[in-house]
C-alpha cells in the first residue's frame, strides 16, 4: 500500500509503505545540510590557527632584531594563538548548544522543514562573515553565531528523516545522512589544499584564511531544493495537532521540561547526554586539534610552512575518510546487532586509537596513516546519534529530546578545548616533554564515560518510534 510520507496509522504505529523518491530526497536534502555544517567545521578546525596569528600579530619590539629574538616572538605568538583558538573552539560549541536548544524546540513547534531553512541561513551566513573578522573578539563573536546555527541542523534534520521515512529503513537513512557529513569534512580539507589559509596574501591581499571562511557562504543556496522539495512529516502534524485538541495539559509540544517529568524520557535524556558527552568532548576536545598535532610533529623535523599546510589539508582529508568508514560500520553493527553494542565497541575503539595517535605521531607518512584511524573510530559514535538518539524520545518531543542531548553536552565539552591548552601550558611551564601530546592522552580518559552509560541505555533495535 503507497501512504503519504511519514504516515502513520493514528495510534502511533507506522503503516507499511513503499520506499519512494521523496524518501530518498528527504534524505539527500537534510544529509546536504548537515554536510555543509561539516565542511563549515572542518574549515575552522584548519584555519583558526592561522586566523588568530594574524588577527593577533604585532609590530616585533626593536629588541626583536637578532634572529634569537625574532624566533621567541614568534614561539609567543604561536602559543597565543593556539590558546586563543582553544577559546573559539569552546565559544563554537557553547553556541552550538544554545542553537541547538532553541532551534529544537522550534523544530517541534514550527516544524522540521521551517528550522532547516532557517539554521542554513544562520551557519553559511556567519561563516562567510568570519572572513572579515579583524581582531580576535569578532572571530570569536562570529563563531558563536555560526554555533548557533549549526547546532539547530542536526536536530531539524535528524528529527525529519527519522519520521519521514519508512521505520524499516530508519537506521540505515539516518546513519547515511550522518556518514555522508564526512563528505562535508573531506569537503573543508581538500579546499584548504588549494586554498591555503596559512598564506598570507592569496587573493587581492586577502589572506587565504578569509578567502576560505568566504566560500563557505555558497551552501545558502540549498534553500532552493528545501523550498521546493520539502515538506512537513504527516506523523508531526498529527502530533502538534493532538496537543492542540488537548488544550496542553501535561503533554506539551517541544517542552523542555516534559523531558524530565516522565521517568522514561528522563532516564533517556540522562543515557543521551552521556554518550552526547562522551564523544563530543573526544572530538572537539581532542580529535579536531589533529592539525595542531601535525603541525607540531612537521615543526620538529624543520619543515616548511607551505609543507605544512599541505600536509594538513591532505591528512585531515583522510581523517574525515576513515570517519565516513566509521559511520557506515556503525550502521550496520546496529542495524544487524543492535545500537548498544555498537556503542560500546566504538567507544573503546576511540580510548585506544586517541592515546595512540597523539603519542606515536611524528611524520607526514604517521599523519597519512594515523588520522584515518583516529576519525574512524572517533566519528563512528556520531553515526550512533543520528540513529539513536531520535529512537529514544516521542514525536512531540522528538526534536527537542535530540537537540537537548547532541547539543547541551556541548556546554560541558565547550571547556575541553580551553582545558587541553591549559593543560599543555601548565605542562610546558613545568618543563614536561612533549606537553601538548601529554594533555590530550589525560583529556582521553573521557571516552570511559560513554562506556558507563551504556549500562541504562535502551535497546531500540527493531522497535517502532515512541509515542506517549
């Protein structure tokens, strides 16, 4: 029988359709939204670095002129600028968590579609705008404004597959939209091999930094198939419509605090949260400062800077490769096991690939070989989001319950960036070896959280959409 899509029967249980081209396209659409939230990622991880050094670079001082002295001027300003960047990164996600709140809430009250279109304006917008920062402040501002959309994307756009899409191919729809992001971030790497962001003068005088952020204005034109294409999930209105019938009540659409009133959806919010946690601080925290890394182990063996970029570009690319390869194993260990133990074996894998990589790192070849490791294991467990966490909550709540739990923990992991540069100054000042590898292996014992909540996680494998 061929039903509308996202169709439902009334009492909560989906109807047996047929896989359309709608289907398909709600797909290809919202996995295009999130992949440019991706790409938009992956440029700032590789150009923050080099943004924040030329926003904070000053005239040496004249006792600077031997070249003794040039050099620990410019040693300064590299630490600023890394400190500097573990800020942005923190001020990125505490606005990704703020938008991901907000536009959650809205995606369950104005609708999934509305909050897509909205968000992408927000994030290609201030991506663009990043590009004329002038000093440190701006960059930091824009980057919270480009959070804020960012943040609303993911819980806009999982929220729409999930209900739009027959259940029998939920998981597999919702892990492509999260496994095909990667595209977005191999997207950001290969740009930066051709658009250098250390360059100082690639364009008009422009350096190759802001040239990049100004590319990242093009995926507003993704609006179009949206307007076009898109439309609300039947299984949605349905939901708002009964709350309205209602008159509220307790069952409250997109509320907040309906998500802790009932023991079931609290106990889920608290399960999400940890491995939202888990991961998140493991990746921002840790697993995105990979440039960082290499930059460090290239400095040492006295490569040049256009060597360094290069590597980066390249390295970061094959990273987002081995993530695309993550995400796809975990849809199908979940699809074929179940969400549970793909969570655990994923979790584990990103303990030990972590502590590996920042320890063992020391080439270019290291770097062509070790990132892949580190994003496959590191990224599989966001496959694991997109999949479960839309499982795990009722239609009325659906998008708040995803974006409170993939975006509020980035409140918390907002303080791992900051707290891996602190730790490796403090390392630094107390005279420790390698400081900055040192920080990150302490900072990995976080991945032992998502293991822990694994105890209370439900098994949804098989099991409808809830409805309450």
């Amino acid at each position: 029988m061929h039903t509308s899509p996202g169709n439902t029967n009334g009492t909560g249980l989906e109807a047996v359709e047929r896989v359309t081209w709608y289907h398909w396209m709600v797909v290809i659409i919202a996995s295009c939204g999130w992949l440019f939230c991706c790409m938009d990622q992956r440029i700032f991880t590789l150009a923050r670095e080099p943004a924040l050094e030329e926003l904070l670079r000053e005239p040496a001082p004249p006792a600077a002129e031997t070249a003794e002295a040039r050099k620990q001027v410019e040693q300064q300003r590299e630490v600023r600028a890394k400190s500097w960047g573990g800020w942005a990164t923190g001020v990125l996600m505490i606005g990704w968590a703020t938008g991901g709140i907000i536009f959650g809430m809205m995606s369950d009250r104005w609708g999934r579609v509305k909050t897509m279109m909205v968000t992408l304006l927000v994030y290609s917008g201030f991506t663009g705008l990043s590009g004329i920062a002038r000093t440190p402040w701006e960059f930091l501002g824009y980057r919270f404004l480009v959070g804020l959309g960012v943040g609303g994307m993911f819980a806009a756009a999982a929220t729409l597959v999930a209900e739009s899409v027959p259940g029998r191919i939920r998981a597999v729809a919702l892990g492509s939209l999260q496994a095909l992001s990667a595209g977005g971030n191999i997207t950001g790497s290969v740009l930066s091999t051709y658009i250098q962001p250390g360059q100082a003068e690639y364009l008009f005088g422009l350096s190759g930094w802001r040239i990049i952020f100004f590319v990242g204005i093009l995926p507003a034109l993704l609006i179009i198939p949206m307007i076009i294409v898109l439309r609300e999930p039947e299984r949605w209105k349905l939901a708002r419509q009964r709350a309205r019938e209602s008159g509220g009540g307790t069952h409250h659409v997109g509320s907040i605090p309906d998500l802790f009133r009932h023991p079931r959806w609290r106990r889920n919010v608290l399960v999400g949260v940890c491995l939202g946690l888990a991961g998140m601080a493991g990746l921002w925290g840790i697993g995105f400062f990979s440039p960082e890394l290499i930059t460090q182990a290239l400095k040492a063996n006295n490569e040049p800077q256009h060597v360094i970029d290069l590597v980066r570009g390249r390295a970061t690319a094959l990273q987002d490769v081995g993530s695309f390869l993550g995400m796809v194993c975990f849809t199908i260990v979940a699809t074929a096991v179940g969400r549970r133990p793909a969570f655990f074996g994923a979790f584990v894998l990103c303990l030990i690939t972590t502590i590996f990589v920042f320890n063992c790192l020391d080439s270019s070849t290291d770097a062509y070989w070790m990132l892949p490791l580190m994003g496959f294991a590191q990224l599989s467990v966001f496959g694991g989001y997109s999949i479960y966490f839309p499982e795990i909550f009722p239609t009325r709540l659906r998008g708040t319950g995803v974006g409170f739990c993939y975006n509020t923990v980035r409140y918390l992991a907002a303080a791992f960036p900051p707290a891996l540069m602190y730790l490796n100054s403090t390392l630094v000042g107390h005279g420790v070896e390698e400081p900055f590898r040192k920080a990150a292996t302490c900072l990995s014992a976080i991945f032992a959280l998502g293991l822990v909540a694994l105890i209370w996680a439900p098994e949804t494998k098989g099991q409808p959409l809830p409805e309450d």
